[in-house]
C-alpha cells in the first residue's frame, strides 16, 4: 500500500465526494433546472434548492416543494435537458 498520493490528479470519484469548499476546484453543488408544467405545458426556471414552493405561472400547479436541501420536484415532473426541443422561456 502506498503512502504517497497524488495531491495534483485526484480521482473523479474522490472529488465527488469531498465538500464543496475541499475540492481541488470550488464549485456549487447547486444549478438551476427548466421544469415543463404537466397541464399548461409551460416552461418555468426552477433554483435546485428553492426555499419556497413553486407554483405554476399559468395553472398554478405545484412544481416543487422545499425540504431541507435540495427541493422536491413533484411526482410526474422531470426537468428539460439543453436537447430537449421546447421553447424557452
């Protein structure tokens, strides 16, 4: 078993697991994410860590619901990837 690690390259899977503030290069675990309403069919820009629930602008629709980290996104609801071909807001 080495003792000597590699400070400069560490692995994918270790970085992932340190904290943010640890990481060779700080970013936020947090990001914004477009959420397609089920029932109007609208586009809504969604922070992955919403303290607040969000409603639909056109139906009022819950799209999703705080909890202590990271926010809930309803049942049903997936958030549109950059591919995805809806029309942004």
């Amino acid at each position: 078993m080495p003792l000597a690690k590699d400070l400069l390259n560490p692995s994918p899977e270790e970085e992932r697991r340190k904290c943010k503030l640890k990481r060779l290069v700080q970013q936020p675990k947090s990001f914004f994410m477009d959420v397609k309403c089920p029932g109007c069919y609208k586009i809504t820009t969604v922070f992955s860590h919403a303290q607040t629930v969000v409603l639909c602008v056109g139906c009022s629709t819950v799209l999703c619901q705080p909890t202590g980290g990271r926010a809930r996104l309803t049942e049903g609801l997936t958030p549109c990837s950059e591919h995805c071909n809806c029309p942004q807001p």
